[in-house]
C-alpha cells in the first residue's frame, strides 16, 4: 500500500518478480514523500519509496 499526502495508490497485489510503478510530478517547493507499506508471511515493513529532497541536489 503506497501513498503521499496527495495520493493514496490504495492495496495492491503484487505477484514474484513483478513491479509496481506509477507515474507522478514533483512538487514545486521540494517535498514529494510517496511511502510504502508492505507484507509477506505475516511480516510488514514501511519504507519511503520516494523522497523529492533525498533524489536531488539544491
């Protein structure tokens, strides 16, 4: 389950060795934070998938 304070990408099922991507913009002021959370076998991780201020240099 991905989201940002704008979007939520709803639960998705994801099958072995495939992808999951969408196409988004980023925001004016620098701060696009899309996050995850995800399970298997009863395990959850969260994990930031994107983070505007970390992917480029100002």
């Amino acid at each position: 389950h991905c989201r940002s304070a704008q979007n939520d990408l709803g639960a998705q099922k994801i099958k072995p060795k495939a992808s999951f991507g969408w196409p988004f913009g980023d925001r004016v002021f620098g701060n696009t934070l899309f996050w995850c959370d995800v399970s298997l076998n009863g395990k959850s991780r969260s994990f930031n998938a994107y983070d505007q201020k970390k992917n480029y240099d100002y």
